[in-house]
C-alpha cells in the first residue's frame, strides 16, 4: 500500500475545501522563453498551463525566461511583483540561480520541468529553499533501463555500445556497473563512431561475439543505421535504446521493435480530460498541465489544513493528467517516471504486458 496521502481535486470539490480558491483565484507563474532558441519549448508549457488552468479557474502570469546567467533574481522578483502563490516552468538552471532565495522568503514554491542537474536539488534542500522536480533525475534514465536488461535479458548474449558522447559513455558504464553488481556481464562492449552512413563492421562484431541483445548509447539516426544494416546482414538482434531515441525519424527510418526508455508523456500520446484532438501533446505540454493541477490540489490542501503550500506537496500523491505524482522529502519524484516503450508503425507505444 503507498502510505502518501491522495488528494484528487474531484474529491476537494465535492467536501468544499477548494471553497477559497472559488473566492479569490490562485494565480500561478509560468516561467518560460517567449522568444529566442527555446520558445516552441516555452510554448509547450504555456500550453500546458493554460489547458489546467482555463478546466480549474486558475489564473496565469505569464513571465519570460531569458536563461541568461544572472537572470534569476528578476525572474523572482517578477514572480513576487504578479502577486503568484506558486510558479512552474523553469526551462534552464540559470533562471534558477539567484530566483530560490527570494522566492523562499515570499513562501512561493516553484516547480522545475526540466533542469536535471543534480546538484540544483541538493542546494535546495540544504537552504530550504522550495524547489521541486517534475523531471527525472540524472540516474533515473540507467536504473530503469538496468531494471528492464536485468528483468528481460538474463538469458541473452548481451552488449552495450556507445557513440563515445559524455552522456552515451556514462549511460553506459552506469548500467554496466548495475548488471556486474548483480553478477551479469556484457559479452561485447565498445565505443562505436557515430554519424557513419553504414555499420556494417560493428554489426558483424557483434555477431561474431555471438551478441543477441545489444544496448545503444547513441542518438536515434545512429541506431536506425545500426538496426538497418544488422537486418540486411541477416543478423537477429534485438535493440534498447534510451532517451535520445525520442527523436525525428530521419533519414533512416527506424525499424519496427526497436525499445527505449522514455518518458511516455514526452513523446505524446491521446488527449486526455476532455481537451481537443487538434492539440499537441508532446513535449513539456502535459508536464505544465500536470504540474499547474498539482498546484492547484496542493492549494485547497493548504487552505483546508492551514499549512504552508510547499509542505502540502510533501508525500502527497496527487492525480494528474500524466498520473498519479508524489514528491519525496528530498522534493524529487518518488517514482522512476520512464517507461518501456516500442516503435510501431511510425509511433512508439508502451511495450506489451508481457514484456513488462
């Protein structure tokens, strides 16, 4: 049994604790880019919002994110000055920097939906300042892809390869650590070059080291080249790949029953709550949906209970439109997000029940 408390806002409606909000609406901070190289990203998010906030009554500010160094403090003090209870978004670690303290001094959480950065958390939770994370961790991508070799590969010839990138290569030697901790060793390992119009030469290494199940450290062109010479050299082999397959598919299209760890809300899927069919659904959309209904349950909690607002999201497992959510005490989530998915006929879907 989880031992979080749950708080769906269809059950805050109906015993009246959200009464307070109904008198004076919350009004919650979207830090994200309104120009520059990451606006369609702050679009996303400000979409995302705005589908949560136009459903619960809530009340947007809408304030920029330059992701310039030193631009934390303005973005606080833009923040304060709209008068936000909470705010979401924070695209870049530098809106952070300098925006934490201050926030903390005007008891306004903030919600992060992108920085990874382990140490940003580990400064907020020695400071007390109120961050949370709505993204996975640095580690979080390894586990869960030590966790699925180490479910469903124990009885295969197993390689690792890597494009020689600092994220391929600690991808890697993260999941190698985990499967030699459990007594389980690739056959084959190696650093291949990426952005080669062929692979022929790995592809028939890893058959001469009798490989049948191979994990690429490597983006998504690279692995679709990789799988395709492996089918025209005759070579069975099945492939695990991790996030940086959440890609465009192109200029080889990648085969059918290629795996990967993703985030299943990232990647896009059918709309939810009612909302338009018309509307995009990948990227940071439905983390912002997600996050401002987090806000917004965590509200009428703090209201009801009379406790500060960054406490009530606190072990807490709320309802969201990309499932049920719980920040830890450390304000990570409590919960490894990623999921195994599948690439079939042009999308990738959860893979099947019996797989998992």
């Amino acid at each position: 049994m989880n031992p979080h408390r749950f708080l769906p806002l269809t059950f805050v409606a109906l015993t009246g604790l959200a009464a307070p909000l109904a008198a004076a609406p919350l009004r919650i901070a979207v830090v994200a880019p309104q120009s520059g190289n990451f606006v369609t990203l702050g679009d996303e998010v400000r979409l995302g919002a705005k589908i949560s906030a136009d459903r619960l009554g809530i009340e947007l500010a809408l304030i920029d994110e330059s992701c310039e160094v030193g631009s934390g403090p303005q973005v606080a003090a833009r923040i304060r000055e709209a008068g936000a209870t909470a705010a979401i978004g924070f695209l870049c670690s530098e809106s952070l920097d300098g925006a934490l303290a201050p926030l903390k001094e005007a008891a306004i959480p903030a919600i992060t939906l992108s920085v990874r950065w382990k140490g940003v958390m580990e400064d907020a939770i020695k400071n007390g300042w109120p961050l949370f994370r709505l993204a996975p961790t640095t580690e979080d991508e390894a586990q869960k892809l030590t966790e699925i070799i180490l479910r469903d590969w124990t009885s295969d010839a197993i390689a690792l390869i890597e494009d020689g990138t600092i994220h391929g290569r600690e991808l890697a030697d993260a999941i190698r650590n985990g499967l030699e901790t459990h007594g389980l060793k690739p056959v084959f390992t190696d650093t291949f070059r990426p952005g080669q119009e062929q692979q022929i030469s790995l592809v028939r290494r890893l058959r001469k080291a009798g490989v049948t199940k191979v994990f690429v450290g490597g983006d998504r062109t690279d692995i679709s080249i990789i799988t395709r010479d492996a089918a025209v050299e005759k070579i069975e082999l099945g492939f695990l790949g991790g996030e940086a397959l959440n890609a465009a598919d192109q200029p080889v299209p990648l085969a059918e029953g290629v795996r990967a760890v993703l985030l299943p809300y990232v990647v896009g899927g059918p709309p939810q709550n009612g909302t338009s069919a018309e509307l995009p659904r990948e990227g940071y959309v439905q983390p912002a949906e997600a996050a401002v209904s987090i806000l917004a349950d965590a509200a009428a909690l703090s209201s009801a209970m009379g406790s500060p607002l960054a406490d009530t999201l606190v072990d807490t497992a709320f309802d969201t439109p990309i499932g049920p959510i719980t920040f830890s005490t450390g304000h990570e989530l409590a919960d490894n997000p990623y999921r195994l998915m599948e690439w079939r006929k042009g999308g990738f879907i959860e893979a099947p029940p019996s797989t998992q």
